[in-house]
C-alpha cells in the first residue's frame, strides 16, 4: 500500500468521525503512544530442535537469530476515530542481535473494549516494514498486542499488556512474545474521568 493511499484512507476515517453519532468525550482524539518492549524469542526455542549441523541451518538460519531475547522502543502518533477504534502509525526500533537492529514504521490499527469513564481493554494489531539497512533487509513483522489502559490524569492515559509478534525475513522467520508497556497523551482533556470534573 503506497503511502499516498494511506493518508487518503486516513483522512477519510477522520472525516467520517465528524458525522458520528457519539460525543467527543468518547475519543482521545490525537495521540502520541511511546513504548518500550521486550519479548522472548518463541522461534529459537522451535529450532532448537531441528538439525542445527545442516549447512543450511549455518548459513541462513542461525546468523540471523543469535538472542533469544528482543527488546525495543517505539512511538506512535495517531487519532481515536470513533469510541472503540484508533488509527496510529509511527516508528520502532527493536534490537536482536549486535547485527541485527531494525527500525521499522508500523501501521497500528486500535480496538477499545469498556467503559468510557473507566479502563478499558485493548486489542491492537500491528504492521512494519523495516526502513533500515542490516544483517537482513527489507524485512517486515505482524504484530498483536492484548493490553489494558487505564487513565492516569486529564490527559494521559498508562496501557500494559502482551504482544506476539512475527517477523518476516528472507530466509526465516522469528515469533517473538513478550510484554509492554505504553503511555498516551492525548488531545481531549474530557477522555478522562480526570477531566470531566
């Protein structure tokens, strides 16, 4: 999807928001989402058990997956279109290996499940493309992540949850699943129960 096609869908959404039956204390309205993650390395357990003295093993599999561990750090900037979904894209960065940094600009799509006043469950999905030159190149991950948020003041929410992730390289794949741990800071002051006083 070029990214011409991705503000125009972007704007669309926005635009529809307008004409929503629902008031604007339901929505964050803008967003800024910082992350930090780590997660533990569900593919290396699976290889483990496969022939690791195989000349193919040595020469794709093996360079590209050295940790078992990933950690990473992101920011995403995006807007609650309507009380259960959130449209955001930004960039992360996840370290692997000492050869293997990728940074990568995600697509964040975000389903609230709750109560407007109270917190509230979320289920994101995630999508990547890595922007960087490394070990490995033009990689791509999907990612899901399970978490809640919880109002913290008038315009700052604290989201923490799980996440798997799966990432695309050339010759492999690595499944990573971990936990986070996200704030917001939003537009809206009345999201909160904080600003409804």
């Amino acid at each position: 999807m070029s990214l011409k096609k991705l503000i125009t869908i972007v704007m669309i959404l926005i635009s529809v928001s307008g004409w929503a039956q629902e008031t604007a204390s339901n929505r964050m309205g803008f967003y800024f989402s910082p992350t930090l993650q780590v997660g533990y390395n569900l593919g290396n357990s699976i290889k483990n058990d496969q022939n690791r003295d195989s000349p193919y093993y040595q020469e794709y599999v093996r360079p590209y997956l050295p940790n078992d561990f990933t950690y990473g750090i992101g920011a995403a900037l995006g807007y609650q279109v309507f009380s259960f979904f959130g449209l955001g894209t930004g960039i992360q960065y996840n370290y692997i290996a000492d050869s293997l940094h990728l940074l990568s600009w995600t697509l964040q799509p975000k389903f609230f499940i709750g109560k407007d006043n109270g917190g509230k469950t979320i289920i994101e999905l995630e999508y990547g493309r890595q922007l960087n030159q490394a070990k490995v190149n033009d990689s791509e991950h999907y990612g899901l992540k399970l978490g809640y948020q919880d109002s913290f003041s008038k315009r700052l929410n604290q989201e923490f949850g799980l996440f798997l992730r799966s990432d695309q390289f050339k010759y492999t794949n690595a499944m990573f699943i971990g936990a986070y741990f996200s704030a917001s800071i939003f537009s809206n002051k009345k999201y909160t129960v904080y600003g409804k006083d």
